[in-house]
C-alpha cells in the first residue's frame, strides 16, 4: 500500500487495472488474429500502464519516500509494455 492508514489510495487503480487488463487480453488476440485495427488496444494498454507510473513519479517525489518499490516494478512494467508495442507496431509496419 502507498499510504497503509488509506488503502483506498491504491484501490482506487482497481477498476482501470481491470479494463488494462481486458485490453491487453483484446490486443494479444487481435494481433494473433492479425486484425488491421490491433494496434488501437496495444497502445490503449501502453497508455494505462505508463499514466499510473507517472503517477507514482509524482507521488515518490512528494511524499516521504513511500512508493519506491511499487514505482521501481512499474517503471519496469512500463518499459517492457512500451518494448512489447514497438515491436509489434515494427512487425506489421516492416517494408
């Protein structure tokens, strides 16, 4: 938890890692399906990795230090989501 005292600051991400999790699943589908419009769920899922690691820079950078080790994990999340897409985008994008 961010603030122990307050899970609700961590719970509230509950319904959009819900739907992140959705459109990870319809992007992994559609791009094994090879569906022309699959890169609009990969890059919707890129998006509601990386707002919440922008959320928690701001939140370890002004609060007392607490969330380092939530930001490090999405730090890493993010830049293997953002890896995953680039090449995806590559492969159906290649001459």
């Amino acid at each position: 938890e961010l603030v122990p005292e307050r899970p609700q600051v961590t719970d509230g991400f509950l319904p959009a890692d819900v739907v992140v999790i959705a459109s990870s699943a319809l992007a992994a589908w559609a791009l094994w399906r090879g569906r022309s419009w699959a890169m609009l769920p990969v890059w919707f899922t890129v998006g509601g990795i990386v707002y919440p690691t922008v959320y928690l820079v701001g939140w370890v950078a002004t609060t007392d230090g607490t969330g380092e080790v939530a930001l490090a994990m999405m730090l890493l999340a993010s830049m293997l989501c953002c890896g995953a897409a680039l090449v995806a985008w590559r492969s159906r994008h290649q001459p």
